[in-house]
C-alpha cells in the first residue's frame, strides 16, 4: 500500500499503528521518531520499525504517510516542524482525542504545501501507555474517526480512509466540530464523571479504598490515565465538554429530584432509560 | 462447621454461597427456596443443594444458619415469614445492599425469638444474574460486610463473621448506619452516576452508540442491572444516597468552574488526585 510509513511518538497507539500495518504488509518500510532517547533506543531494537530518527522532520522525509501520535498539544507544533520535509502528496494523520483545534491550525501549517492533513481518532487504546504494549490488532473492530475539512482532497480522504479501513477500524467520516460534540459526551464527560468522583472519594476516608466492589473498579477505570494527557484534552475541546456537563449536571439533578421527592416512577423510567441504552451499546 | 444451611431466593450471589459452602464441606446439608416453580424446578437438578422447599419457612426449618438472598425489599418480610419455622439458636443473615432499615426491622420482627438476625453485605457479583452462573469463588478476597446492631448477641456475630471468611472473604465489621454511608459512597452513588450518564446519552443521536469506546463501555457496565432490584437499593438508601449525590455535585461543578475558568492548576489536582485514588484501589 506505502512505500514508505512514519509514525512520530509511537506510544500505545503509534506503536500499534506500526505493528498493525507491517503484520498486514501494508508499507515497505517504517520510520519512527521519539522526543525521548531512551524510547530511540529501545524502538532500535522494535521488530515493526526500519529506522529511528534523532528529528521529527527526517522521520517525515519520503514518506507517504505520517502518523503522528504525541498527546494532542504536540500535534500542530511537530505538523508545522516536518512541513519543510514533506513529499509531494504526502497525507499527515494524526490519533489526537480532539479534533477540531489540530485539524484546522494542521491544514492552517500545511497551507501552500503539496502536503495534506487529515485527522483522525481511533476509538481505542487502554489503561497501559508504551509502545513496549503495543498491539498489531488494537483497531480491530474499534470505531475510527477520519475529520476532514470542507475543503480536504478527497484523493487524501480516500487515502486515509483507506489506510484505517485496512488496520481493520470501522471509519467514520465526521466534520472535526461535530467529532468534537460526539466524544465530548462519550468519552470526555465519562472521564470528567470519573474524575471527579474519585476526586471526591479521596478525602473520604482511606480505609474504604479496601472495601470497593467491581462497579467502583469498572466505572473508575479512566480516571488512572495520565493527568496532563487529559488536563490537554479537556482545554482543547472545553466549549463542548462544558456543554456535556451541564447536560449532564441536568440529569443527576433530575435523579436526585426523583429520589428527594420518592416518585418511583421518575427514578424507575431515568434507571430503565439507562439500562435500555447501556445493553444497545456495541 | 453445619448440620443445616438454608439458602432463600438463590439467584448469583445465593447459588454462589451455597456452591462455596458445598465445595468448603461447610454443610452437611443445604436447602433451598425460590419464589418461581420453575427455579425450584432447576434448583432440583443442582448439584450443590439438598432439598428445594415450596415455602421459605419450611426451607428455613431446623437450620442452624439462613442467608436471606432476595432483594432488598423482600428481605424484612421473608425474615417474619420464616420465625415461626427457625430453631434455636439460629442465625439468620443476607446479603442485601442495604442495612439500617433491613437490620432494625429484621431484628424487630425476631423481638422474643431465639433466633437472631445479622445483616451481611458481600461486595461481590457482576451483571450476570441467576443462580446457573453461581461461582463456589465468587466472593474469595471479596469485601464482605457484617453490620451488627448494638444488642446482637456477640456469638451469633462471630458466626456469621466465621461463615463469610470461611467462604473467603474479608470480613469488615461496621454498624448499618456506617455501612449505609459507605455503600452510599463507593456503590450507590457511581450506580447513580452511571444510570444518569446513560439516560442522558439514550437522548442523543443513536449512532452515537456504535462509536463508543472501552472508556465509556466500563464506566456504564453498572448501569445494564436490574432497574426495579435498584429503584429498591436506592429507595432504602434514599438519605444517604442523596447526601453522597450532592457532594458529587459540588465536585463536578468545581470540575466545570476550573475548566470554564482556564484555571489548570485547579484542574490539573483534581486529576491527580483522581488519578492517585484510582491507583490506591486494592
């Protein structure tokens, strides 16, 4: 499919990236690069990477397709340091949880390249970090956003498109503001929910810590991420999580009304509601 | 350890007991009651119980230890039904995930009796239900709350302490007020959290429920239970519960004001702490 892959700060996600398309024969050859030395050298001695760069831009140079993988407010500043490296026709893609900042300040760094920039966002990845867990199969069957701009090359759409299609994600085609929308409630207020009450429940007292059942364990499990990954994510995409929480902030308020005022009926219809969307998920 | 064990209304958490108490020799013999002809029909078949009874009281009749399995609501009026059939020196418990109201009126409703009552509340289980996914390990290292009253007689509290960590589990010894406030924090209020999460996203686009990822997927797996098993819970928790709720408002909305107000600091820390939280859970 490439002649020629780059993946920039392969982590979980970058190094799945890599794993996924040398398994399936996707590109002749990948290069990598990290800010880190320590991961360099350890990326050296990788299976699924062909060359280790010191720089950004000469991991970038030849390539067909850039995949940059750095937490989202990496992504515009290693855009605009590769441009000078690009091919002509290059598509540079990204994994950012946020999409519309990076998609329009990437194509504003691109503008009067030969260059393109198409953002996506797989919907995957997991509590662990590193490329060392990377996974050739971690976008198998898993959502993937692919955010054009009105104005993005539809051959450079296709090409992406492509490219996420054949790491087995089902794609789907979004404008980055409404992407911005859907995760803000599916995946950033989620994460804000279960931040926040782990938040509250570290000033309760410790020892409860010992008595918490599996439902705490499952509906906490976001919030152990990294804090400054999603203290970036959470700025980038502020107006629409803003939005979610008050929606949100609506709804529990409603749940305490039900319950405050014992109407069953309320409390019963909010708890089937729910139960009815949690068993329609995929 | 038993002559007689009797399990009332075993669905996962009954069938689990009785199944853990079989495989540790813990009875010589287990009976067993269920509400529907068709469960006693299985339970027959069962390999892990004796006898399977058409009432609760003639279940309950010779037993040296009865746990209660029904929900919550259904408890207090079983614990009368069976008084008349219980010997002396019984041991009534359950495994309800409430206690203040279940204990007093269960204890009330065996005033002049020589059996005695001690609630239990085992922080174990899953969204599966029904006794044929009954687990002999399920509450192996599991939490296992016991919740005497002031007055219970000391031996009938070292039983039920000595039945539940026979079964493996930690035994946690707290007043049913205190574990009221516990639950209300470390069970009640994610449940609350979770059902009003997925009510609010059944009012969005449906698509939206094909996009979703893991995050989303483990912090609602509480809300796919029973409505009516917790429109009960809640209801008998409805203080406590109300108490946790509203300082999980204050929470999420110093969340909002950080993130509205730019101020990263502020939520930067509540991340952290969040994420120190999650990291301290057993």
């Amino acid at each position: 499919m490439f002649e020629s892959l780059t993946v920039l700060a392969p982590g979980l996600l970058g190094g799945s990236v890599a794993k996924a398309a040398r398994s399936r024969g996707l590109a002749r050859r990948i290069a990598v690069w990290s800010r880190r030395m320590e991961t360099r050298a350890a990326l050296r001695t990788a299976g699924w990477c062909d060359a280790v760069f010191e720089t950004a831009a000469e991991a970038a140079h030849g390539s067909e397709l850039v995949v940059i993988c750095a937490p989202v407010d990496q992504i515009v500043p290693l855009v605009a340091s590769i441009r000078p490296a690009l091919s002509p026709g290059c598509v540079v893609t990204d994994v950012g949880s946020v999409k519309s900042a990076i998609c329009r300040q990437s194509h504003a760094a691109l503008a009067g390249a030969e260059a393109c920039f198409v953002g996506a966002h797989p919907m995957a990845g997991s509590e662990r970090t590193g490329h060392e867990h990377a996974d050739a199969e971690l976008f198998r069957g898993r959502p993937c956003f692919v955010t054009p701009l009105a104005d993005t090359a539809p051959a450079s759409i296709d090409r992406t498109v492509a490219f996420w299609r054949a790491l087995d994600a089902r794609v789907v085609t979004e404008s980055p503001e409404r992407h911005d929308e859907i995760v803000a409630h599916i995946s950033h207020l989620p994460h804000a929910l279960a931040s926040s009450l782990c938040s509250l429940l570290s000033r309760r007292d410790p020892r409860w810590r010992d008595l918490a059942g599996n439902g705490l364990r499952d509906s906490t499990r976001i919030a152990a991420s990294d804090a400054d990954l999603w203290l970036s994510i959470f700025e980038q995409n502020r107006e629409e999580v803003l939005r979610a929480i008050s929606a949100f902030e609506d709804e529990v308020s409603c749940f305490r009304a039900a319950l405050a005022n014992s109407d069953r009926l309320a409390l019963r219809s909010l708890l089937e509601r729910g139960r009815s969307f949690r068993h329609s998920l995929r």
